[in-house]
C-alpha cells in the first residue's frame, strides 16, 4: 500500500520548492540531506509530502519522548490510512542499576512500566516485520537502544493459514514460548484459551482476537471475535501472531546462551581470585547463580538484559540489535532538531558505559553487561541509508554530509516574517529594557529576557519584582517539572516576563512572545553563536509585531552573521507577501498538552490532560502539599493520583503523568510518616 497524504492545505510559500529540492536530491543519489526550515514554516508538512513521494518506510527520530508524541499526532493526522507508529521508551520511571565506589553504595534498578506504550513498541516492531512499506516510526533516541534479534523475534512468530497441517500441541507450544499465558478467564492482551480443537488468541497488541478451529490437525477456520462476547466479527484466511515480547528467543538459544554463562563466570571468578579480590569473586558468583537458576526455571530474572549479547548470539564487543535493524535496507530517516538530537546520540554510548564499568569492575556484572548498550554515533552512522536532517539552525556536521543538497525554507503560511534584530548600547540597558517591557504590557504580549549567567538572571528577577515587573527565572537549578509550570503559568498570563540563560531548551513556542531581549549578546561564546542567537531570536518568530534587541557594546562576528541572515530571510519574507498580497497573521496559541494532536490508540481512553494548575483536582507536584491527617484521605488521593498518572500516560500526555507520578510519591512518603508516629 502506497503513502496517502490527507490534509486540507496545499504546500505554499518556500514548501514546493523544498519538497521538489528534497525529492530531487535524493532520487539523483544523494543519501544526506538537510531542510532548513525557520520556525513556523511548516517543516513537517513539508517532510510529509516528501515521504508520501518517495514510498519508503520512515524512521522520524526526536530528541525526546513530548516532541515525539506531537510529531506521532502530526503524522496520524496526515496518514490516516497508514501505518504511523509510536516507539519511545516505554518506562514512566526509571532508575539504572549502578554502583558508587566512593561510598561503597549499590544502587538497584527500579522502573514502572508504562504497559500502552509497551504494546505501541510492539506495534511497530509487528508491523515493519508485516512487509508492509507504508510505515511510519516516530521515535526518540531510545530506539537506539538494544532490543531483540529480529531474526528470533521474526523466527517465533506463528504464521497460520486455512487449510495448513499444524499439530495441534505443538501449536500451543509455539504459543508459551511466544510468551503467551494460557487462561480460562477473559482473555487479554497476549493470552490464549483453549476449548476442545478451538483456540482463542488475544493479540499482545490487544488490537484483535482470533479464534482458531481446528479439524484434526487441519485449520478449519480462522474468525476474528469479539474478546468479550466472543461474537465472530469477520472471517479471514491467514493471521500471523506476533511474541508478546521483544526480548523472545528461542529454546535451543537459551540453553547455548546459559551454557556460555556459566564459561564466562568461571574465567571472571578466577581473574577476581587472582587478584586477591575474594569479596568481588564471591560476590559474582552469588549473583550470576542466582540469575542462572530463575532463568532455567522460569524463562527470565532480573536484569535479563545485562545478558543479551547470549541470547543474541552476538560476539564480545558487537553492538546490540536496535530499532533499525527491523527495518527494511532502503529505509529512510529524517532526524527532527539534528541540532540537538546528533549531539544526544554522540553522548548516549559514554554515558551508559561509564556505570556499567563500575559494575563490571567490583563484581556486580559479568563483562557481557557492557554490550549491553546504546549505539556508539559511528554505528548509528553507518546503519543510516536516505537520511533528511530538519532544523533551523543545523550544524556543521549535517552540512558537511549534504554537500549541495541544503534546501533553504524560510516563508511561513501564516504570512509571519522574522522579528528584526537590533542592537543598542548597554548603558543604562535596564531602564531601556523597563520602558520595552511597560510598552509591550500595555499590548498585553509576553517578554523574554535571556542572561549570560544564572546569578545575572536571579538578580534580574529581583530587581523586576521590586520595580513592579510580573515576572519568573528559568535555569538549570530549577526543577523540571517547575520548569513546566512556569512556562505555563506565562501562557496562562499569570506573570509577563520570562528571564532565563539558555531557553532553548524548554523547547519554548510561544505566539504570546512580542519582544526578545539578549543581554550580553557580544559576549562570544556557546550562549551567543551564531546557532544560539539565531534561534533565541525565533522566539519571537510567530508574532506578528515580533522584535528582538541585543545589548551589546561592540558587535560580533555572530551578531554580525545572525542580523545579516536574518535582514536577507526578512527581505525574502516580505517580498513574497507583497507579490501574493498576504497579511502576516499570528500563529495558533500553543500548548505543552501534546494529547490533543493524537489519535487515540485503540482501546484507550481519548483524555485530554490541561497541565494548568487549576484544573488539577489536588495540589501539583510544585505547590506544597496539603497536610491530611485522616488515613482514608491519604489513601484515595494516592489512589486518585495513581489513576491520573496511568491515565495521563495512556494519551501520552507525559509532563501530566510526572506531575501526578510526583504528587503521589509525595502522598506515599507522608503516609509512611504517619505510620512511623
């Protein structure tokens, strides 16, 4: 099935020629390419129509779970006859397994397991393995992360068709080791139940349920049900049951995998005993024993993963199978904010070994938890096939690799043009900015003030607040989730002015935002490069009357580059609304609430969380709890608050899910409290 593209808008202003640019360069054997698109010109419609031209499946790779989900909700909107898939990290929390030397402190791993997302993952697995080529994959740098060999995932599962001789056992023994769970209640997602020569199977999806009929050893027929009532909804002749887990392998794996164990456990006991290291060689061996023992007995133990180069078949040193081993060799890639998400994955592999060294050092893991791991950034590279890096701002590596093929899009449909930069002097710079900010009040529009330091931003909000200057400080020191709710707070006009060091990366789209002032703008450095200044200024890209002012003494090789580029994409801009007589018109309000932009995945409930603090039944995470001294109290709202999260989750509203996760924590520990007293 081809790629059928479904919106009410036509590609306008620079989009025809990118996508034409785009489709060009890569038919005419180009396999990097780089949009570089401003902000609000449309970049992912633009990517779409490229995809729907080209017919190849699509990995879109983001450097985080919330942006994900909103470019998930983008695609779905644009192919809704298509196969769009969600694959992101699918714990709601997550603590590593990890070992600190210096304190002798074992930390052991803790996670909760976001069971939607589970299936979404497996979703896609499932669906690139169908054959299908009309597939989408959103997802975040977590697909860079081992998973299953697609072979044995592809090996175990159970291709069933009319009329095929299957023994009847051995197909309820294909089913276990697909780890499906027989039952004789209802039937949920990945469980079977057995009627005489009838089997009904709920898909690990949870999407279908199959009823099986077998005539001897013969498949006499293959209905698909209704789970609950058990109705027959249609009747089809072939069905492939995909294994409920990505980490299924096969038996003759296992018991290769475990004999292999034991081997490599021998030889670290005896280089610990040589080194007269007795408590690491005990130690070990306790350990990895007990692994051994649980997955003989029961198939899996805890921190199965450490040991996936066995199960895998993969050689010491090898790289892991990930995402993109599922997809086809001519698939294509479009790496959304490659600004950002390169550098990300260039960190993921350091990151990752440095605490598996501790714990392979003092006895806590065999040497085979190390392969364990991320890709390293060569591997990713030279698994890429037609790759399209989107960004406004990308950097030198993306556009060393596409050579000529950089197409340029700067004309937004909203008609918007960037905000002009000025300079002035920084001589009584804070009363210059006082008299901005009390004129933009009085439009009732948003400001944000960017620093070079922290302290410079506290003292900047102190000295706002004693001025009469409704305002709020963003850095490093503040806590995530406050984070959110300050950003929040400024769209629901609780307060005017933003001051913050290094926005960015809040991910901040404010229509609201009138006038971006840049103190210490020729201060050069990372906070004022060329890249930096460029898109603090698009900031103030999608208001109408949008400014951008940069105190600054002298004027920087940065400054220079960014006004100069900026003056020509602003000539380009109004150029082509004078010839098609457009008005700019403010883009749409913006909102963190990415749930409204998705699909609702079958199955789940379509909730749509508002993450403003008055619409949240009990105090959030940032607002300091309420004293409850009835248990009862405590109880329910621990439960309302378990509820929500799940609930959040479920539409993939994840900022709601860790406000929630957070209050309930909070509830938790006052409970122990009181049990204490």
């Amino acid at each position: 099935m081809d790629f059928k593209l479904v919106s009410e808008y036509k590609p306008t202003g620079d989009q025809p020629e990118a996508i034409k640019g785009l489709i060009d360069s890569i038919r005419h054997g180009f396999k990097h390419c780089t949009l570089l698109g401003v902000t609000g010109s449309g970049k992912t419609f633009t990517v779409a129509n490229v995809i729907a031209e080209l017919k190849k499946p699509v990995l879109v790779l983001s450097h985080n779970k919330t942006l994900a989900a909103q470019l998930y909700g983008e695609f779905k909107n644009f192919f809704p006859e298509n196969a769009v898939e969600y694959f992101v990290s699918y714990y709601d929390y997550y603590q590593p397994e990890a070992y600190l030397p210096a304190s002798d402190t074992y930390i052991e791993k803790d996670l909760a397991i976001n069971a939607e997302i589970e299936k979404m993952r497996l979703s896609a697995t499932s669906t690139l393995l169908s054959g299908r080529r009309d597939v989408i994959v959103v997802s975040s740098v977590s697909c860079l992360y081992g998973i299953g060999n697609p072979a044995d995932f592809h090996a175990t599962s159970i291709n069933l068709q009319v009329g095929d001789v299957v023994n009847y056992k051995h197909f309820l023994y294909r089913l276990v080791e697909a780890l499906y769970t027989r039952t004789e209640q209802e039937l949920s997602p990945a469980t079977f139940r057995v009627m005489g020569d009838t089997v009904d199977v709920m898909s690990a999806i949870g999407n279908n349920c199959y009823r099986i009929m077998f005539f001897d050893n013969e498949i006499e027929a293959i209905h698909l049900i209704d789970p609950v009532s058990g109705h027959r909804l249609d009747t089809i002749n072939e069905v492939t049951i995909f294994p409920a887990n990505l980490f299924v392998t096969t038996q003759e794996r296992i018991a290769s995998a475990v004999n292999q164990i034991y081997l490599d456990l021998g030889q670290q006991i005896k280089f610990f005993e040589s080194q007269g290291r007795e408590v690491e060689a005990k130690r070990i061996k306790q350990r990895v024993e007990y692994d051994l023992e649980m997955i003989k007995e029961l198939g899996y133990c805890p921190g199965i993963e450490n040991y996936s180069r066995y199960f895998d078949g993969r050689l010491p040193g090898t790289r892991p199978f990930c995402l993109l081993d599922y997809f086809p060799k001519d698939f294509m890639i479009v790496v959304d904010e490659s600004h950002v998400t390169l550098p990300q994955v260039r960190a993921m592999f350091g990151g990752d070994r440095a605490r598996k060294e501790n714990l392979v050092e003092y006895g806590f893991r065999l040497p085979a938890a190390r392969d364990n791991r991320p890709l390293r950034f060569e591997e990713f590279s030279s698994m890429l096939a037609t790759t399209i890096y989107v960004s406004a701002t990308p950097a030198d590596y993306e556009l060393i690799r596409s050579e000529s093929a950089v197409i340029e899009q700067v004309i937004r449909p909203t008609g918007l043009v960037d905000p002009p930069l000025e300079v002035r002097l920084t001589h009584n710079q804070i009363d210059d900015l006082l008299e901005e900010i009390d004129r933009h009040v009085k439009n009732d529009d948003k400001i944000i003030v960017t620093t070079i330091t922290k302290r410079m931003a506290e003292e900047l909000s102190k000295y706002l607040d004693r001025v009469g200057v409704r305002n709020r400080y963003i850095h490093s020191d503040v806590d995530t989730l406050e984070r959110v709710q300050i950003l929040d707070d400024l769209r629901a006009g609780l307060f005017d002015v933003l001051i913050g060091v290094n926005l960015l990366r809040e991910g901040i789209d404010l229509p609201e935002v009138a006038l971006v002032a840049i103190l210490d703008a020729d201060k050069e450095g990372l906070l004022r490069s060329v890249r930096a200044i460029t898109q603090i200024a698009g900031r103030a890209a999608r208001h109408a009357n949008g400014n951008v002012i940069m105190y600054a003494d002298t004027c920087t090789d940065s400054m220079r580059i960014a006004i100069e580029d900026s003056n020509r994409r602003r000539s380009k801009q109004v150029r082509y609304n004078i010839e098609h007589q457009m008005s700019p018109r403010k883009a749409q309000r913006s909102g963190t609430g990415q749930s409204v932009l998705l699909n609702t995945p079958e199955g789940a409930t379509n909730i749509v969380y508002d993450t403003r603090q008055e619409n949240i039944p009990y105090p959030i995470a940032a607002d300091k709890v309420v004293r409850y001294e009835a248990q009862e109290n405590l109880d329910a709202l621990i439960a309302k608050a378990k509820a929500d999260m799940e609930e959040a989750a479920k539409s993939l509203d994840f900022l709601a899910a860790a406000r929630h996760r957070d209050y309930m924590y909070q509830l938790q520990s006052m409970k122990e409290e009181a049990l204490r007293k």
